[in-house]
C-alpha cells in the first residue's frame, strides 16, 4: 500500500512544483508574461566576450525589467553571470542568452525564469 501511495504522491507533487515554473524570451524593448507577471525588457548592456574572440575579461550582460503583477510595479536589475552563477531578484532571474560573434551586432534574446 505504502509503494502505492508514494507512486501516486510524488509525481503529483513533482507535477505541481514544475507548473508554477514559466520561462519567457524576450529582446530589448519587448513585453511578456512571466508565471502571473507582465516583464518588459527595457535596457540591455551586452559586454561578453564574443564566442570566436579571446578577450582579457569576460565581460556581462546588464538588464533593466519593469515588472507588473497584482497591479503593483517594480524595477529591476539584473547582470549575468552573478558570483556563484545564480542571477535573480525579485524572484526572476535569467535562465540562459545565447554566445554571439564578433559581428553579430543584434540584441541577444534573453530567457528569464521564475524558478530558483
């Protein structure tokens, strides 16, 4: 009974923690909806190293988000990488940007997240 129970338990409980995970992709100046909030991407400040580059410093990526939920706005900044590799405020933080090259002059998409 016990086996049961657990084999009916725990993917319910995995299910329910993966459901409130969103992602959202979003370039400079676009809008979307992240879990129960609306992120606006306002700024982006790409400094990384391009991939077929060698630089000295690896260099960030800094981003602005106005961030709307329950009728209540915040401001945010992150930058990536973060010391220990865990961007986040607010509860978001962002899950992945693309490496670029060195003549690639377009904005990175960035993947934000609302999981920890």
């Amino acid at each position: 009974m016990n086996k049961l129970m657990a084999a009916l338990i725990l993917p319910a409980l995995f299910a329910s923690a993966a459901a409130g995970a969103a992602t959202l992709t979003l370039k400079s100046g676009e809008t979307g909806t992240l879990g129960k909030a609306q992120v606006t991407l306002l700024r982006l400040e790409d400094s990384r190293c391009p991939t077929d580059a060698q630089c000295i410093r690896s260099g960030e990526l800094r981003l602005s988000l106005l961030v709307t939920e329950g009728g209540r706005s915040r401001f945010l900044k992150l930058s990536w990488p973060e010391a220990g590799n865990v961007p986040q405020a607010g509860g978001i933080r962002v899950l992945k940007v693309p490496g670029r090259k060195a003549s690639d002059h377009r904005a990175a998409p960035v993947t934000l997240t609302d999981t920890p």
